[in-house]
C-alpha cells in the first residue's frame, strides 16, 4: 500500500508543532530547575539547601534607607519573652515587641536601645530613670532583644547594686510594657567587605553577637573573627548558637578566652584560649590583613587593647569601640579632649541661667557635667557616657567641645553637659 502524499500545508503544521513541543520542553524543564531556588528563597533557605540562620530577614542595603523610619520620643513595647542566658543566671535577654503593633525599624547592629523605667525609691515611691542597654540580635522583622546582665553591689557595700539591672532581673515579666526610644549609637560594623575581628569581654559581648549575627546572614563570605573574653565556662551566652555558626560558616572563626577556668574546663575542649584577649594572642593567630577591630567590654579590657592595636600599627580609623557608664578611652594620639589644653581659654566662666550661678572653669574638674554638680547645680542625668540625652541643655552663649562624638545627637543649640567641656566662657540652661 503506497502511503499518502504529504501536502505542503501538512509539513508546515507538523514543523509548528515540533517547535511548540520544543518550547514547552524547554519552559517546563526551565521551570523545574528553578522552581527549587524559588522555594527556598520563600522559606529563607539557600538553593543548595544550606543551613540559614534562623528568622533571617533581608535587610535594606546601604544605598537605600529603611522602609520604615525611626519613631521619635518613647514608644510603648511589650515583653514577648524573657530567657536566662547564662549558666550563672545572671544575664537574662528580653523579647520586645510594639505595642501599637506596628512595624519596626531597622537598625545598624551594634547599636542600642534607651529605656525609662519607673523604679522602686528608698521612700517607697518610684523614680524615674533612663538606661541603655545594646540590642544583641541582628535586625529582624518583629522585634528586638537586649541582654542584661544582673549587676550586684560590690564587694565592701561601697556602692549600691545596678538598680536598672536589678529592675529588669527581679520586675519586668512578660506581658509587661515598657517605654523605649528608638535604636542609636554610632557604635556599629560597616557594610563593607574588610575582615573585621569582633572583641566582647563579659557583658560587652552583647553588640559583638548582633554584628556577628548580621555578618553571617547578609555576608557570608566575609572573614569574621569572634574573641570572647570570660573568666570560665558559667559566664558565656549563646554558648552553642556561637558554636554552630562556627561549625557551618567556614570563614567565622571563634576563640573563647577563659582568664580563670574551673577544674572542669578543659582547654581545647570547651575553650580555646587561658588568658585574657590580648593583642600578643593577635599576633600569633591572625594573618596580616587589613581588619577592623571591633571592641566592646569592661574600661581596662578596651583601654588596654586600643593602645596595644595602636602601639602594632593599626590605624585609627581600623579601631572601633564603645565603652558602658561612664567611661572613657585613652588613645595615643589624644588623650584627654579635641583641643589641647594650651588652646583652651583659661579664664573661662561658666554661667548656670537658671541656678543664677556665675563659676570660673578649672581644668581637670572632667565634664560639665561633673562640674555642675560639685557646685551644686541640679541636673538631670542617666548615663554619664553620651548615650541617652537626659543631661541635654540649651547653651544660651559660648561653644563647648566634646572629647568624642556622642551616640545621642544633641538638638541644635544644645549641648550634652556628660560628655564635654567649655571651649569658651558659656552661658548654659540649667
């Protein structure tokens, strides 16, 4: 049997379908190889299946702002939870989310969050005080935590325990408000691509752990270095969330210093260094390459460290730090203030408007503070290192100088009394 003649209009339909069937192949085949990227970026997974961090949200990138902007003044948030960190139990973290359940915004990890608490007085009665405490997760949509670490009086009963510690410790519950402002501090890691070696001795620890969380969930790639500073094995938080990013991200390296181990800690086990965090363990361990330190710890610890990274070459602009309470770092290139003590007037008067005081300035009395109230003129203050603002007054007349740039941005026309000193003769608010 001779088969039928194919017509031209029949080999033409029999190439459009051949080349349908190709286009479909393609697309579906196209479709399945990227359907699994597309899965994964929905869950916050790598296509390859890796592990993410968990709760990982994408943040807005240094060319672009936040898509929500910073409140003003104090915002009611509530606490979600409240977790002990440590095996001492004296460091507890704090789930915060808003009350107006609204969204939050970003901020720079490292940076800190300020708090007005009503606290019990002496009398009876409650006070008023600001504190700031640093966020210790990298941003993330929904909420925010701070990790505070419960401050006991001194041996002696010389001073008083941390009262705003202590509060959170024993006082605040969950399902408690509180009354936040919203993240400040110049004190945070750079979006850039330089290794960077991260340094928390104690408590400090609490800005070092939000950049490294940051760093290993937007910049995998990027060299990061984590020494931790503690006395042993009861002190450190987040002990085995540390130790998985170590085993999963291979270009994190963690080092956990213990300067007094118990019997039980063993070295090369459960740390990895006996001694303090110095810059003698820096020599021996990195390579050289242009990082940038990260410091944030007890006053001796970052005093001693800032001038040992100077004394080995690295340049100012490479060293970071930020010190808790009133405390204040001794560089090499300047000790003391922004201008040298010959520049500064030295018959400089300080007028105190409200408290109708005329007083000559004398040098070595520290901040304006310091010296409003050794001559008894009322003022209110918190912090003592620039962070909160409550010391902030209007300067009437004159031009004050600041030894380093505050966290808290003082209004135009104001100064903040705890972290500067007369340039001329002022006239202040107070």
């Amino acid at each position: 049997m001779t088969p039928p003649e194919m017509t031209s209009a029949s080999l033409l339909l029999w190439i459009v379908l051949g080349i349908t069937l190709q286009i479909a192949l393609w697309l579906g085949i196209s479709f399945w190889r990227h359907w699994g990227e597309y899965q994964a970026l929905r869950t916050g997974m790598g296509a390859d299946g890796g592990m993410a961090v968990p709760g990982k949200e994408p943040m807005p990138s240094a060319s672009e702002p936040a898509s929500v902007a910073a409140w003003s003044g104090f915002r009611g948030f509530r606490v979600d939870r409240k977790e002990i960190e440590d095996g001492a139990q004296s460091i507890c973290s704090f789930y915060l989310v808003p009350e107006d359940k609204q969204p939050l915004p970003s901020f720079k990890p490292g940076q800190f969050l300020t708090f007005r608490l009503d606290v019990p007085a002496p009398d009876g009665k409650t006070e008023q005080i600001t504190r700031c405490y640093s966020l210790s997760e990298a941003p993330r949509a929904g909420y925010y935590r701070v990790s505070i670490k419960r401050v006991p009086a001194p041996a002696g009963g010389a001073y008083p325990p941390g009262r705003s510690s202590n509060y959170f410790h024993d006082h605040v519950q969950v399902g408690d408000q509180l009354q936040v402002r919203a993240p400040g501090g110049h004190f945070h890691i750079d979006r850039g691509d330089a290794p960077v070696v991260l340094i928390g001795g104690g408590i400090g620890i609490t800005p070092v752990l939000s950049m490294l969380n940051w760093c290993v969930a937007e910049q995998p790639g990027r060299e990061v270095w984590l020494y931790y500073g503690l006395r042993n094995s009861s002190e450190p938080i987040k002990r085995s969330h540390l130790e998985a990013l170590a085993a999963t991200y291979p270009n994190f390296h963690l080092r956990l210093c213990f300067s007094d181990p118990l019997p039980d800690d063993q070295l090369g086990r459960n740390y990895h260094h006996h001694g303090r965090v110095d810059v003698a363990l820096f020599r021996t361990e990195l390579p050289l390459k242009p990082y940038h330190f990260y410091i944030c710890g007890p006053t001796p610890m970052m005093e001693s460290l800032v001038l040992g990274l100077e004394g080995w070459g690295v340049p100012e602009s490479r060293i970071h730090y930020e010190a808790f309470g009133p405390a204040s770092i001794k560089r090499s290139a300047n000790l003391t203030a922004v201008l040298p003590v010959a520049a500064i007037q030295s018959d400089i008067v300080v007028t105190f408007a409200k408290s109708d005081k005329q007083i000559p300035w004398q040098l070595g009395m520290g901040s304006l503070l310091d010296f409003a109230e050794a001559n008894g003129v009322k003022v209110e203050s918190s912090c003592r290192a620039g962070s909160c603002g409550c010391c902030q007054t209007t300067i009437k007349t004159g031009e004050v100088a600041y030894g380093h740039a505050p966290d808290f941005d003082p209004e135009p026309g104001s100064c903040l009394l705890c972290s500067c000193t007369p340039k001329t003769s002022v006239t202040l608010e107070a």
